[in-house]
C-alpha cells in the first residue's frame, strides 16, 4: 500500500509542472529567463535592466486589416510574477536558421541570449526551444529617445555681398 501511495505522489509531482504551466488559455509556457543589463523600450513604454521570464503565447500578432503572420508570436516578459510588457518576436520553425543568430546560452528553463545588436540601437533576445527559434528586438533606451531638434530661426540672415563696382547705366532711349 505505502509503495502505491508513494508511486502515486512520485507521479503527481512530476505531472504537476507540466500541466500547471497550460492554465491560461492561449498561454504556452515560460520558455526562458534572460537578464537584460541596460534599459530598454518594450510594449511602448521603459524596461529596467533586471532579470525577466519570457512567456511565449500561442496567439500571433493581428497587424491590423491584415490575418494573423505564422511568422510571428506575442510574447509577455514577466519580472516577479507580474507580466510588465507584451512585445511581438519572429518566429523560425525547427529547422530554420535565421542568417546571423547562431549560438545560444542555456538557462534553467531553455536556451536563450541576450545580444546588443551592431550600433547599439537594439537588443535582441534570441530564444530556441524544441517548437524553433524566437527572436525578440527591443530598442535601447538611448535609441528610443526622440532625436534632439534644431530651433527654427525666427528671421534668416543673409551675409552682406562684397561691393561691386558700379556699372553703368544705359541711357535712355532717345525720342
């Protein structure tokens, strides 16, 4: 009885992870925890660097007139078990290997990567786990910032020209 009873908890306790992360409709599963060291900009508004679980949803994206892109995922980043931004990633299927996004860290959840892009205008979390590879792109905060603009002068000056010699003037007709 006691060996029924401890196979049945041994049982339990495995299967509870995997149907505890399905609760919410539409929701899949935290597939990574990434650490974002800079401040970025994500779901319109400020993200502080920190350490973030991505959930990966199974809704896709609705760009307005258009249907659903297959080629894209929702995604919410959470911090302290509060979701604090929804962001859209590109979606490759196993198998695909976006061009320039090779090589990934693994994390106690899957394997993900934390990449400041060339320039510095963008950060982007790169994602693979056993459905393909997710690639999330945040703008830095730095880039995120409206460009400063000139002030309009109020009048437009002209230099002075350099003074000519006086050419003379035809004369009149004559009548």
């Amino acid at each position: 009885m006691s060996r029924l009873l401890l196979s049945t908890l041994v049982a339990l306790a495995i299967a509870t992870p995997a149907v505890a992360h399905h609760e919410t409709a539409g929701k899949s599963h935290a597939v990574a925890t990434v650490t974002i060291t800079e401040a970025v900009k994500a779901d319109g508004k400020p993200l502080a660097p920190g350490t973030y679980e991505v959930w990966i949803l199974n809704d896709r994206p609705n760009p307005g007139a258009g249907a659903p892109s297959d080629a894209q995922r929702v995604v919410e980043l959470y911090q302290n078990g509060k979701m604090v931004a929804r962001e859209v990633a590109e979606y490759f299927a196993a198998g695909e290997r976006p061009v320039g996004t090779s090589g990934a860290t693994g994390t106690r959840l899957g394997k993900a990567a934390v990449q400041k892009l060339r320039g510095g205008e963008f950060v982007r979390i790169a994602i693979n786990d056993a459905s393909g590879r997710y690639l999330i792109h945040l703008p830095t905060a730095s880039f995120s910032e409206p460009a400063p603009q000139p002030q309009a002068p109020s009048r437009v000056e002209l230099p002075p020209t350099p003074a000519a010699e006086p050419q003379p003037q035809p004369a009149p007709p004559q009548q």
